[in-house]
C-alpha cells in the first residue's frame, strides 16, 4: 500500500467508525424510548383493565 | 443532565455543540491537507499523526474522567458517578480502539511494520483496551446492580494506573515510539515541532476534545432512557401479577 492509501485508511476508520457509533448510539436511545413508550401505553391499559 | 427532562433541556446546547464540532472538523481537515506541510522523512503518512494523537488524547480523558467518577461512586455510593463513569469509558474504549488502528498504519510506513512486541507504549496501550474492555463486559453481564456498579469502578480505578505508565513508557524502556515531540523538556515545550504542525495538532486534540464531551451526552441519554425502561418493566411485570 502507498503512503496515501495508509492515511486514507486511518482517516477512513476514525470517520467511519465515529459516524457509526454516533448513529448506533442514536438509533439505541430511540429503541429504548419506543419501547419504553409502548411499555407505558400496556401499563395504561392494565390499570383500565383492572378499574 | 440525570433524567429524561435533563436531557432534553441540555439537547439544544449539545445539537449547537454537534455544529461547532463538524465546521471545526471541516477547517482542522482543510488545514491539514492544504495548509500544515508534509514532515521531511514520513512524508504524508505523517498526516495520520492528527487523528492518532487526538485519539489517544480524547482516550487518556475519558479513561481519567472514568477514574474520577468511579473514585466519587465509591466515596458517595451515588448512581450518577457510576453512570457518567462508564459513558466516559465506552467513549474511551471507542478511542483506544481508534488508537490501536491508526497506530500500525502509521507504523508500517514510519517503521516497515505494523506491530512490534518488544515495544513497551504499543504493549502497554493494548493492555489498557484489554482492561477497559473487560470493563463493558463486566457491566454487560453481571446481574447485580450494586455489584457491578462497585466492581466496575474498581476495575476503572485500577485500569488508569495504566495511562502514566503509557505516557512514560517511552522514556523508561528502549521503544520504537518516539520521545515526546510537544511536550519535550529539552527543546522547550511545543518547540520541537514545526508551528503549523503544532497549531493543527492542538486544533484537532480540541474537536476530539468537543466530541468528547457530545458523545458522553448521547450515551448518558441512552442509559436514562434504558434506567426509565427497565423500571417501567418492572412495574408492569408487578402489575401482571396482582391481576393475575
């Protein structure tokens, strides 16, 4: 590999690395909101249900 | 920045902060191709030079700021330290692993090869990934929340001991790694490197540095939200029963 091809592979994994950490990181939270949300409207419909 | 209404109030800070850091990566990226100059032996390879050290850096930070919470969750048994702690080593863990690739490719053009054993900083900074890895298995797989929350700061208290160990590998045995290049005593500090060079290395360490400081946000925002899931699951699972 050129001098060139080892810069652009270190630049290439921080960058792609950062952005798919970011995105991971981003889709994990609103996983955990979504289910947390569908959670909370179960939990409505279990205190209707016992009323 | 500890519950979901926290998290939201800081989000417009951190969305301005996500801004700032892309146009500082933007111009650190454009001053270091077009306007910092090529090292007279390395030539361009060198160029990894402005990713690798921000890595080691913004890994270095995290792994301290890790030691630090982890030092108050023992003294105050408070949950929040504990949760900071390992958002600071999850986000360090990302960098050593940034460290520990762009290093070898730096390596193989710098030295002829990518890894060397007898190498006192490479053995010593894979040593420390290794340690922080086991960190986020430990927390990935014990049951016991109190347990994990103490045994994980210990392992991030003793783990640190690693970073000056690292830092002054390079002068206490024979390695392939250079002698401190900004922070030289002989030469004066900063005064061993070229200033354009200095100036885009010291720009970059501070958009790591930002980035940083984003992606702990993110990651404290996650644990909230898990935190908010896990105790909604635990109500509904109590719920289930007393209906029967």
């Amino acid at each position: 590999m050129s001098r060139e091809g080892f810069v652009a592979a270190a630049y290439g994994v921080v960058f792609i690395g950062l952005i798919v950490y970011a995105l991971g990181l981003r889709l994990r939270v609103f996983a955990a909101r979504r289910q947390a949300a569908r959670l909370e409207s179960d939990l409505a419909e279990l205190e209707r249900a016992s009323k | 920045m500890f519950d979901e209404n926290a998290v939201r109030r800081w989000r417009p800070l951190f969305l301005g902060l996500t801004g700032v850091f892309l146009a500082m990566l933007a111009f650190g990226l454009y001053r270091i191709f077009l306007l910092t100059p090529n090292e007279r032996t390395m030539g361009i390879a060198q160029k990894i030079m402005y990713v690798h050290v921000p890595s080691a850096w913004n890994a270095f930070f995290s792994f301290g700021a890790a030691f630090a919470f982890s030092v108050a969750h023992l003294a105050t048994k408070n949950i929040k330290w504990d949760l900071l702690a390992h958002a600071c080593v999850e986000v360090g863990t990302l960098f050593a692993t940034f460290v520990l690739i762009t290093g070898p490719l730096w390596g193989k053009p710098a030295w002829g090869t990518y890894w060397d054993w007898h190498d006192a900083r490479l053995v010593t900074t894979l040593i420390l990934w290794l340690i922080f890895l086991g960190y986020l298995m430990l927390r990935a797989t014990s049951e016991s929340r109190g347990r994990r929350s103490k045994l994980s700061a210990i392992v991030a208290i003793v783990g640190f001991c690693d970073v000056p160990i690292i830092h002054m590998s390079v002068l206490w045995w024979r390695t392939i790694h250079p002698m401190p290049v900004v922070m030289n005593r002989e030469a004066g500090v900063g005064r061993n490197i070229d200033s354009t060079m200095l100036g885009s290395l010291l720009f970059m360490l501070a958009a790591f540095n930002l980035l940083f400081f984003i992606l702990v946000y993110h990651r404290v925002a996650l644990e909230i939200a898990r935190e908010k899931l896990d105790a909604l699951k635990s109500v509904r699972a109590r719920r289930l029963e007393e209906v029967g």
